[in-house]
C-alpha cells in the first residue's frame, strides 16, 4: 500500500490563465520534469468563490451553492479541508484574497487562517490606497458608510491596503513556517495558498505599475482598469474597453507571471523534491478578454474563460507525465481524497482522467442592481468531443471545440434540439450529464431575478 503524504500543498495563482503559462515561453523547469501536467484541464466556475468552491467540494457551482447569487457553501457539504483534518493532517489557509475566507464560507475546516493583509505592511503610499478603496463599488459604498466614518475599517478595505502589491514571497514563508512548526511535533500540515499576484489588476512590479507610455496611453490604461474591475460593460449597451487596450490587459497577467513564476518554481521544488509531500499547482480560475463579448470574469463559459494550467507533484511518483484528457479540476478534491485513504466521493481526475467531466458554468452578476437585461442569464457549458453545447435561457447552441484564445462565437440550434439526450456516449456518462443539467435547471429556477442573492428551494 502507497504511503500517504506527508504534508499537502495546494497553491492557487488567483485567476491564471492557460495561456498566460503555455503561450509566453516562461518555463517552469522543476515543476515541467517531475509533474503530472494536464493540458485539458478546465475550471467549474469563472471567479475565485464557484471555482474555489468546486476545488474545497468536487461539486458544481450549482451543487455547492457558492454562486455570484447565492453565496455559499450549503452547511451539510464536506469540504477538503474537514477531510484532511479527518485524515490527521493540521489545516491551514494563507490567503492573499478575502473570497477565500469566511466572507463566503470558504474558511469551514480550517484549523487556522493566515490573512497575508494582516501581517505585511502596505508598500504603497495613502493616495495609491485611496485609489484602490474607490475603485471598486463595494469598497467605494464602505468607505462612505457609517462604519467607516467611525473608523470601523471592514475586512475588505484592510485587504486593499496591500492588494496592489507583490506577497507571494511572503505567502510562501507562511507555509514554511506552518511546515517547520508542525514537524517539530511530529504532525503534518495540509495547506490551501492563494496568491493574488496573477489577479486584476495584475502585479507587473512589486508595487502597482502601470505598462502604457505617454499621458494619453496611460489614462487609457487606467480607465480600461477601471470599467475591468467595475464590469461596466453589464450596465451599458456598449464595450467600453477598445480592442487594443484589451490586449493590453491580457498582456499585463502574462508579465505578472512572468515576473513570479521562478519564485514559484523554486518555491513547488522545495516543498516536493526529496520531503514525501504532494505539491498540486494551478489556477482556479481563467479570465476572458472580448472572445465572445465579456471580459473579465463572472459571465463566461469560454475555453478561454476556463481552461486553466494545472500540475499535480505526487508524494510517491516524480516521473513528468502529461495528460490530454480533458478533466474538470473540481475533480483534484477527489484525487486528494484518494491519496489520504477517503473514500472518493466521484472520479479522481489524476487517477481516472477518462471520467473526470469538463462541464462549465456561469451565474449572472448584479451588477448594483443595474445589470441589462440582455446579460441576466446562467448558462452552463458541457464539451462533448470536438464540439462545445451551450444552455442558456433553456436555449442551446454550439459552438467547435478549441485549443487556441481566438472563440468561435456559439451558433444557435434548433429550438427542439436536446443535444446531450441525442449525443451517442456510454449510458453512465449520458445519465451524469443529464443529472447536472436537470439540477442546474433547477437551481437556476429558484433564483429570485430582483434579488439574485435570494435563492428559493
């Protein structure tokens, strides 16, 4: 029998890209000779709470109830880390991102939660924190409120204090220490890392920087970061963010990879090489950039949207293989409950990739209460071999299966078509599938539309 590992290691790069790792010849050489990578690897939801979520549970979005409508992990859900505390291992949490923590649920089964924001002193000066506060809504509405006049400062707005700034070198000591801590009494330690570096507004220096030269191009590029973390788009007709200044941001996660991916590199070789410990690397999430009219997270179903890198540093294998399967990283819940002797509660995308379904899905954002019509939809997104089916207002469409970032848009299909019931696959595939949408159409009919945040069972 396989020994279990030692300690567990599971490090998020907030938002990262597919591309942003495959596409910029950036190499990570440790990780590249002595991981299983996967290339087909995509994420259950499109932010950081459903996709986290789906990464703590197995379960989709629509399962575990964190959604950009209703919020949280429902109660009676195991989550891993009760299930590596179950195990034997110490818990931990070091986050660079509130949404990771009990804002939403995310903190149930942690031992301990190391907020990074909380122990780092900000870099940045007053009027660059003041930035950040307004230009988000939510932080803007704090910062008005009662609380904050009587100098109540909420969780969020301490977070922004050091949210335009480098601290993956500091979430790295943290895990460190947490390891060092616990083998000196001779307990091990399963630890969940966030980092926001890849996240908007992207971290290209070790404080806030701007790419663009030139007053003109720099204010551009700053009102494009603004209606980016605003998603002005879903309160007006119109893209307000031109072509080339999407590129631009697209461009700033590549450098901001760029400029930690060695950190991170070195920081999976000494946490795997020689220790007996799993090290699992990836991205919760994708971002999409105009493909198919959003940008940015929250709305999309794209393989642009959704296909995320992701590398698995086994405990007792370090030989580099490569899985092309597609699989749905929800699935690495299970393939950690494999390895520390649980039952597995579905498919373990490292041991049965062949099982691990890539079924997407989106929850419409209200945006202050202001969201168009047009954009008030969910929509869920199976992949079927070279073709991608599409639900949304119970209509399906189709669009072909894609390995690069240039979307085929999704073509409406007959109103009578039902294409997973007519797809030819095993009957237990057809059954899983039919079971997510049969759910997903059910929870997505509970949703109140004046208030998203209000779900009826």
């Amino acid at each position: 029998m396989l020994q279990k590992p030692r300690n567990i290691i599971v490090l998020v790069a907030d938002s990262l890209r597919f591309d942003s790792v495959y596409d910029a010849g950036i190499g990570m050489p440790y990780v590249e000779q002595h991981a299983t990578q996967f290339t087909e690897a995509r994420s259950a939801g499109c932010w950081t709470l459903p996709a986290t979520a789906s990464l703590f549970t197995g379960l989709m979005p629509h399962e575990h109830g964190a959604t950009a409508q209703s919020r949280s992990i429902h109660l009676h859900i195991p989550t891993l880390a009760e299930k590596m505390k179950a195990a034997g291992y110490n818990t931990y949490q070091v986050t660079a991102n509130i949404a990771t923590t009990d804002i939403f649920g995310l903190h149930r089964g942690f031992d301990e939660i190391r907020r990074i924001w909380k122990l780092v002193d900000p870099k940045f000066n007053r009027l660059q924190q003041l930035l950040v506060l307004i230009g988000k809504p939510r932080l803007r509405k704090k910062l008005l409120s009662k609380d904050m006049l009587m100098a109540r400062m909420a969780s969020d707005l301490e977070m922004a204090t050091t949210w335009l700034q480098n601290t993956y070198e500091d979430v790295f000591q943290q895990a460190r220490n947490i390891i060092k801590e616990n083998e000196a009494k001779g307990e091990s330690s399963f630890i969940f890392l966030n980092l926001m570096e890849t996240h908007f507004p992207y971290h290209i220096a070790p404080t806030f920087k701007l790419t663009s030269n030139g007053v003109i191009r720099k204010l551009r590029e700053i009102t494009s970061l603004f209606h980016t973390a605003n998603q002005t788009f879903l309160v007006k007709d119109k893209e307000p963010i031109k072509t080339d200044m999407l590129e631009l941001l697209k461009g700033r996660q590549r450098d901001a990879w760029r400029s930690i991916s060695s950190g991170v590199n070195a920081f999976c070789e000494e946490m795997h090489k020689d220790t007996g410990n799993l090290m699992v690397f990836g991205a919760d999430h994708g971002e999409n950039f105009g493909e198919t009219g959003w940008t940015y997270h929250f709305s999309n179903v794209t393989d642009a949207g959704n296909k995320v890198p992701m590398f698995w540093l086994d405990h007792n294998d370090d030989k580099a293989k490569t899985i092309g399967t597609p699989v749905s990283t929800r699935h690495i819940f299970n393939s950690m409950l494999r390895v520390t002797g649980h039952e597995q509660l579905g498919p373990s995308m490292v041991h049965e990739p062949e099982l691990s379904m890539p079924v997407m899905q989106s929850f419409w954002y209200n945006n202050r209460g202001k969201t168009l019509d047009k954009y008030r939809y969910n929509q869920i997104c199976f992949l079927l071999e070279e073709t991608r089916f599409l639900m949304r207002n119970n209509k399906w469409y189709q669009a072909p299966f894609q390995t690069g970032y240039d979307e085929p848009e999704f073509i409406a299909l007959p109103s009578d078509a039902d294409p997973i019931r007519d797809f030819s696959m095993n009957l237990k595939t057809k059954d899983d599938y039919l079971k997510i949408l049969d759910s997903f159409r059910l929870f997505s009919s509970g949703i109140s539309f004046e208030n998203p945040k209000e779900v009826h069972h």
